[in-house]
C-alpha cells in the first residue's frame, strides 16, 4: 500500500466518523427539541384536536375585506403543574393572517391556563404563539449540511466563524445592556473589527490576501460611516424616519447609526475578499504579471461584482420593511406617506454599505497591490 492510497484511506475514514457524528446530533437534536417542555417556564400544549366553531365575513372602515374562523382546540398539556391534563382553547384567526394564525393538529403552542373547567373537566386557556424552535431546529441544521456538503474544509471553517461571531455579539449585548450602557457606537465599532478579523482569519486563512481584505474591510467601513455620520449632520437628521424605532428606551439615533456599523460590514467584506483573492491568485499563476495588468484585472472585478453586490444589499433592507409597507397600503394610507414611513431607515443603511462597497474597490486594489510589490522587492 503505496503513501497515497494510505493518505486517501485515512481521509475516508475520517469522513464516515464525521458524517456519524453529524447524523447523530442530527437525530438527536430533532428528538431533544421536541422534548424540551420541561425546560421553558411558560405552559406549552400539543394541540390534538381542532374544530371550526364558525365563520363570520368582516369588513374594517378602509373597504378591506376578511373572513374570521372560529377554532376550538383540545391540547395536552405538556409541562408544569398540569403536566397530562386535557385543555379547551379557543382560537380566532383570519384568512389574511397578519396577526394571527391557523392552528392544527400536532403544533405545540404556548398558552395561559384559567382557573375555570369546561363541564368535562377540561382546562380552560387561551393559545399565545406557537412553539416554533423545532422550525428553527431543522432549518439550522439544513443550513449547516448544505454548506458542509458543499464548502467541505471551508463551510467548517465559515461555520466556526459564524459561531464565533454569535459568541462575540451575544458578550457585546451584555456589556451594553448591563455594564455600558452609553458606550454602544464604542461597542459596535469593537464588534465590527472582531468579526472582520474573525471571520476572515478562519476563512481564508492567516496570509497576505486576508491581511489586505482585512484592511481594506475596515478602512472602507470607517470612511463610509465617516460620509453618512457627515450627511446626516449637515442635514440635520432630515429625511429620517425613525417612527419605527421609538418605542426604544435607549436612544434610537445611536442604535440605528451602531447598526450602520454591522449592517454594512459584510458586503463590504466579501467585496473586499474577492478582489483580494483574485488578484493574489492571478499572481501565483504568473509570478511576472505586470502590475498595471494585475490594476486593470482588479478594476474589472470589481466593476463586475459592484452593481451585483449594491443590488442585493439594497434588496435585503427592502425585503426587512416589505410586510410594513403592504400593511401601510393596505389600510388606505398614501404611496407618499408609507414609503418614507418605512423605508427612509433602509435607504439610507443600503446607501451607506453602497458606499463602502464602491470604496472598498479601490481600496483594496491599492492595498494588494501593495503587499505584492513588497513581495516582489523581498525576493
């Protein structure tokens, strides 16, 4: 048995105990949360009959027009005191669906129990929500074997930092809201360097393309927060809209501007990394490249990967207000009114990482550009 084949086998071998290992916190996740009453405070039923009561068409003072479905439910009760009583429930849901829902057999729900019984002797409640972690369980995890099957080495490694970054934001909320509570743009600003450096470090590895995104990540960030925080000064705030925001007790101005600070980073950092990338492997391909050619491959990239990348930032704000805004239109309110209602906030969060995004071209290319000649100069 030759080296290689040796090398092969052991790899294989490593395969089949991790894709055991997956499948049994697969397993073993979907059972343990589909089990886990006993660990939330509030009553949680398995709904295991339903029943339309009745029908009733309403019409509100805009001309909208619903239907309202009366449901009685039976649930078991599945934690607390109660633990393998029966209650009745009822539920009152729309067919639109905006604040309510449809209830059927087999959702666990969360509910009040009263003090009164039915004649059966059944417990009496009302539904609050649905339980909804095994949704979220199992998309997780849909998540996590997609980008394992395909990423392999690289989607654990994006999975580590995505985790790592989960670990630094959730110590970063702790600190603001319990020991820093006027430090939050401080925070954020920390939070934004750590998940620059984190997440590139364990993606792409400790080497000079990372190093140069890195650099280029921050400095573009830095420069168009630095033109939306003078934008906004000269305009005195105009413009904004945060109706939305309001019913915070910190101020809301600080946490929309720490936002820009998360909100914008990441499309600036894969536009940073995928120049960086490029031309780093153009170089190792052909070590004499000429420099001005290694220039105009990298303006091209990011020509290309500019308008592609603007558009799905601004879509991803959108699609955060879209149900607002249909809800706005919906009940009579003016196109004028509900678009700077709720979308002032995100135009001006896309706008921001639009800049970032066009800056961090140039950037980048020059920061690259650098390392390489230092390279060059070296050998």
């Amino acid at each position: 048995m030759n080296g290689f084949t040796l090398k092969k086998l052991v790899l294989g071998r490593q395969a089949v105990w991790l894709y055991a290992v997956l499948a049994v916190l697969f397993v073993g996740s979907l059972f343990a949360v589909h089990h886990n009453e006993s660990l939330y405070d509030r009553p949680i039923g398995l709904i295991v009959k339903t029943h339309d009561a009745g029908r009733e068409a309403v019409t509100d003072e805009h001309g909208n027009r619903d239907t309202l479905v009366t449901q009685q439910l039976v649930a078991e009760v599945r934690n607390g005191e109660h633990k393998g009583e029966w209650i009745a429930l009822k539920n009152i849901y729309s067919h639109s669906g905006v604040y309510d829902q449809q209830y059927e057999v087999g959702n666990r729900v969360f509910l009040t129990i009263g003090k009164d019984r039915t004649a059966d002797g059944l417990l009496t409640g009302q539904v609050i929500d649905l339980k909804r972690d095994g949704y979220v369980v199992l998309i997780a995890w849909l998540f996590v074997l997609t980008l394992l099957a395909i990423g392999r080495r690289k989607g654990m490694l994006a999975l580590v930092s995505f985790a790592a970054n989960v670990l630094i934001l959730t110590v970063a909320l702790e600190l603001y809201t319990d020991h820093f509570p006027k430090g939050l743009l401080i925070i954020a600003g920390v939070c934004a360097v750590l998940f620059t450096v984190v997440s590139l470090l364990l993606v792409s590895g400790f080497n000079e393309k990372t190093y140069a995104a890195i650099i280029a990540t921050l400095i573009a960030t830095a420069i168009s927060l630095a033109i939306a925080a003078a934008v906004i000064w000269l305009m005195d705030g105009k413009g904004l809209r945060y109706e939305e925001m309001q019913f915070l007790t910190r101020p809301y101005r600080t946490v929309f501007f720490a936002g820009l600070f998360i909100g914008s980073l990441g499309a600036i950092m894969d536009t940073a990394i995928t120049i960086s990338s490029s031309l780093f492997a153009l170089q190792h391909r052909n070590p004499d490249i000429p420099m001005h050619e290694l220039k105009m491959s990298g303006l091209d990239i990011g020509k290309d990967i500019m308008g592609t990348i603007t558009s799905i930032l601004f879509f991803a704000y959108l699609t955060g207000s879209l149900p607002m805004l249909l809800l706005y239109l919906r009940n009579a309110s003016s196109l004028s009114f509900a678009l700077p209602m709720n979308l002032s906030l995100e135009v001006a969060r896309a706008l921001t990482g639009g800049i970032g995004i066009v800056l961090s071209i140039p950037i980048t290319l020059y920061t690259v550009l650098y390392f390489i000649r230092r390279r060059r100069a070296a050998l």
